[in-house]
C-alpha cells in the first residue's frame, strides 16, 4: 500500500472538479484524482450552453433566472443555493472567457446568448435568450479551458486512478472526519491510499443505471456510492431528468440548443403537439414536462416510424448555414447513427436518461451534510455527484454547466480555506484492507453470473418501470428486480484475472454501485407518493406540497426494513425557502 499526502484532494476531473482544482491548487497543495484523462470526462459531451444573465443580447437579471431555477425544478430549490448561482454566473462565465474560452459572439463582438427551455423574463411572461454558448459543444470546450489552467497552476492528476473508498475516522473531539481516500492505479494494479485534510467528490452522476441513457459508460455514480456506504446520505435520489431529444432507440443526446434555435417536437400528425401542453413557452418548456408530453404522445398512439416509438425534432424550415454555424455536431450525430438529413429530414428523438437531480447532500459552502443539520468538516462535493439543491426535482437547460462552475469553484476555496488550518488525521494500516478484500474477492470468485448480463438485467426493469412514467407497482417490481440481482452478485465470476488495466474485475465493482444506487432511487420513488418535476407517479398525478414539499434522505442501516427492503433508512429534511412561494406551475 502507497500513501501520498496532500492538503486537498479531488475525486473526478469533470467541470466541477477541475474548477475546484483551480482554486485550490492556487493556495495548497492539491492532487486530483480520476478514472479518465480529464479531456475525456463527461462534460466534455454537454452541447448547449451555460446561462448566466448577461444582458448582452435582451434585457435580463439574475432575480428572473433565480425564479426560473425555482419553479422549473418545481419548488423543491432550496431558494439560497438557487439565488447563489444565479448571482454568481454572471462572474462564473466572466471567469471562463478570460481564461480562454471561445463563446460565440455577437456582431459587437459580446458574448452570444440564445432561448433555452424554463429560461424566461419578467418571471415567465415570455422566452429570454440567457444561455452562453460556443457552438453546441460548449461542455467540451469547457473541458478544455479548464485543463489548460490546471497545467498552467501545475495542478498534480493522478489519470485512471479509481477511488473506491473514503477513509472516515473520528478526530480527538469525537467528530467523523475524511482522512483519505483508497484508490486503485489502473495501470498498476495498485492500491494507493492518498491522505487530505480536504476531501472534494466531483465524481459526475449515475446515468448507466438504466439502458436509454446520454451519459458515457464511467458514470456509475462511483461517488455517491462511496459516501453511502460510510454513513452519509443521498437526497432526493428519486428525481432523475429525462433528457426530451435523445436519438431513438441510442439515447446520444441532441441539444435543447436544437430547439432553442428554431427546432420544433412534431407527432406523426404532422402536429407541434407542445402548443397543447405548454401554449406560452411551446417546445421550451421544462424538461419534465417535454419528455411527458413526448411519452404521452407515444402512449396515445401518435409516435412515428414503423414501432411509433418516437416522435420528430424537425429542423427543416432553418437554413442549412444557420444549422451549420449554431449546431455542427448534433447534426452530424443524426447523420452518422440515424442515417438522417437534418436540413431535409425531421430526426427521430425519444427521451433519454440524463442527469441525477440528487446526490450527496451539500450547503452552498460544498460542505457535506451528514444529515439534516451537521456537516461533515473537510468533506465538500460539487456537480453532479452533489445535491446542493439548486435544481430541486427538475434541472433547467444550462444549469448544469453553471452549477459545476460556481459550486466547483466553491468546493475548491472552501476546502483549501479548511486545509490552510487542519491538520492531518493519522490513517491506519490497515485503510485499504476492505477495498483489496473487496477485489480480491471479486478476481476469485468462482460464481456462474457474469458481470455484463446483471448489468443489462438492471438497465432493463429500469428503463421498463422508474422511467418516465411510474406507479407504486412498477417501483416495487424494479425493487424486486433489484433484491434478486443483488443476491446474484455475490456469485459474480470475472474472466480477467491480472492486476494490469483489469476492466473486468472495475466493471464489477462499478455493478455493485450502480444496485445499491438503484435500489435508494426506487425506495425514495415509493416513499414520495405526489408527482414533482422528473418523477412523476402515475397513481398520485398531483403535487403534494402539504405532505412532500421536504427533500427525501436515504443513510445505508443495516438494522432496518422498510417497504419490505432491508438495510435503507429513509429520513426527510426541510426545503429552504427565502422568497418565492409556492405556485401552479404554468408555462
């Protein structure tokens, strides 16, 4: 076992972690770790923008865009955290660009901004062009950007490292603190443990828990795993986003950008059937609501194609110069996987799993919260992996990318701030034994199950039953589902023996992830029995605000049972509110 020690270390080298790495490798000493080079990490697929109330292109504030985070993610926004970014973006996208990001720009030479779904003036009175943008491949360069200023701060990345554990110890005043991280060297077949004084997760979400999904095959929810199993809780695990436009039957996802710019839903009719449900804002509606009104359409028998599993993004009235200079790439993406010309042809688009509304619980420092009250000192998490709850039950178009920026550079301050007077906790000998137990166990075994075939199983009953659409019975036959592949997975056999870059044996550690995570989704969805933003039950269509306006909390106990599932405990914790009362969510 090797040991490092550093002042702050980061768990992923996404937007949020690399940002935080920014800040920190500035004041102390600072390593990030990850399972990708960092280019390759998962907001380097985001397309559409990062919002932030610039002005540069229509009148706009930050008060409206705080008002548009809280009804789009239906209330459920702790309203300090919502007020935070909207505040900040401003300086967010200022940051980036003298950092050397190329926005498009407008013929003034400003930074260009466009219409993306939930954004509106005048609290909701009509669209607002809001979203900053560099084509609709505005997470990539984003990536890029950040990477450069993490070389130039000489920032330390420790590349396909896999961090599989936190080490928690008490401290002399009897508090549970992070003293380090297990990890293991890909290359190497090592275990590394790095002691920190600071800890930060921005390990990304946990979209591979179902099968039609945008998000690349690393995001196994690594990070929320992790913190589960050492007695932190995950909030509001429930509400996932059901990107509208994947390409049917991929699930690679196609930007609201496509929309915002012009492109309009249509049903085999011919009909732009968001008129229907959302007369003011039509196809920029929330992205709840337009992945339920695709699916309704499905439902009702007016999908397209030969299955009329599908409905059509139809970009056909756009010139082909202004599809070329705002959308190259998603454009290509039709081409290439669907065989469809945009500038001639509607593509065909079906919604596609995308973001995790929920994680680690955290407060608008990035401290984690060990429950409801306390938080966890020396421990900060940011981007998707956290739940700041700045996107409550329903995450805007263009937050994301402004979430990672704000709360990434937060996390980052605030842990060198902590690391600047804490000390080291001692870590003991034996840190790493349960991870090499755990992979020892796994490279031996000598089960029938194999690895790829559990995982296809639990991507099935996902996608068949807590997808967009879900009822009490089909939570409980996911649940089921989810018990029996668990009991599966303990005879798991593994064909890669080695040490060196064994996938195989990451693979089966990343399964036993992506069950636990699956099963607190499901037994939050049981316990939330009201529809709000991305879960939406379809034997309680209603919000509930007298029983459910409260953020669900699940800690891992092995000494309970509930809805006949041992080893969750399911708790709540109050909404913050400052200003903006609940209302009908209209669009």
């Amino acid at each position: 076992m090797q040991v490092h020690k550093y002042d702050v270390v980061i768990i992923g080298a996404g937007g949020a972690g690399m940002r935080a790495a920014i800040e920190a490798g500035q004041r102390v000493r600072t390593a990030v770790l990850t399972k990708l080079y960092p280019t390759r990490s998962h907001t380097g697929a985001a397309q559409g923008g990062m919002c932030a109330a610039l002005a540069n292109v229509e009148e706009d504030n930050w008060e409206w865009h705080t008002f548009d985070t809280i009804k789009g993610g239906d209330y459920l926004v702790d309203q300090d955290s919502a007020e935070v970014m909207a505040k900040e973006a401003i300086e967010a996208v200022l940051d980036l660009e003298k950092m050397g990001l190329p926005f498009n720009r407008t013929p003034e030479g400003r930074i260009d901004q466009r219409r993306f779904g939930g954004h509106t003036r005048d609290h909701g009175k009509a669209p607002v062009r809001r979203s900053c943008y560099a084509a609709d491949r505005t997470g990539h360069m984003i990536l890029q950007t950040l990477y450069q200023n993490c070389v130039k701060h000489n920032v330390e990345f420790y590349n396909e490292y896999y961090v599989l554990d936190l080490v928690m110890v008490e401290d002399e005043d009897g508090v549970r603190r992070p003293a380090g991280v297990v990890s293991y060297d890909l290359a190497t077949g090592d275990v590394h443990v790095f002691q920190a004084k600071s800890i930060i997760f921005a390990s990304g979400g946990c979209g591979k828990i179902f099968k039609t999904t945008s998000n690349a095959h690393t995001l196994t929810g690594d990070g929320m795993a992790i913190a589960l199993r050492n007695g932190i809780p995950l909030e509001d695990m429930e509400f996932v986003q059901f990107h509208p436009t994947g390409l049917a039957g991929l699930g690679i996802l196609v930007s609201e950008a496509a929309r915002g710019e012009g492109g309009i839903l249509r049903n085999s009719d011919g009909e732009r059937f968001m008129e229907r449900y959302a007369p003011t804002i039509k196809d920029l509606a929330p992205r709840d609501i337009v992945a339920r009104s695709m699916a309704n359409e499905v439902r009702e028998g007016r999908g397209c194609g030969p299955n009329k599993d599908y409905v059509l993004l139809d970009l056909t009235h756009l010139e082909p110069s202004h599809i070329d200079e705002k959308l190259p790439d998603i454009t290509e993406f039709a081409r290439t996987y669907l065989g469809v010309e945009p500038y001639t042809e509607p593509v065909p688009v079906f919604p596609t799993a995308h973001y995790a509304m929920g994680g680690i619980p955290t407060n608008i420092k990035a401290e984690v919260h060990a429950n409801s009250e306390d938080i966890i000192p020396g421990l900060y998490a940011a981007g998707e992996v956290a739940c700041v709850s700045v996107h409550g039950s329903n995450r805007l178009g263009t937050n994301s990318l402004l979430d990672i920026n704000v709360f990434g550079k937060r996390a980052g301050m605030y842990a060198a701030e902590y690391a600047a007077s804490a000390d080291f906790l001692p870590v003991s000998d034996d840190a790493a034994d349960e991870t090499l137990a755990l992979l020892n166990q796994i490279r031996n075994g000598e089960g029938t199950e194999k690895v790829g075939q559990l995982r296809k199983e639990l991507q099935d009953v996902m996608d068949a039953d807590m997808q967009v659409f879900r009822t009490e019975e089909t939570i409980h036959n996911a649940v089921d589902k989810i018990v029996e592949l668990e009991e599966r997975y303990k005879s798991i056999q593994i064909q890669d023996k080695g040490k060196r870059f064994n996938l195989d044996l990451l693979e089966a550690v990343e399964l036993g992830f992506l069950l636990e995570l699956a099963k607190v989704m499901s037994v939050a969805a049981l316990h939330r029995k009201e529809s709000r933003g991305g879960h939406f039950r379809e034997d309680y269509p209603d919000r509930d605000d007298a029983n459910f306006m409260k953020h669900s909390m699940v800690y891992r106990d092995e000494t309970t049972e509930m809805e006949g599932i041992k080893g969750l405990r399911f708790d709540t914790k109050p909404v913050t509110f400052t200003r903006y009362e609940p209302m009908e969510r209209k669009y």
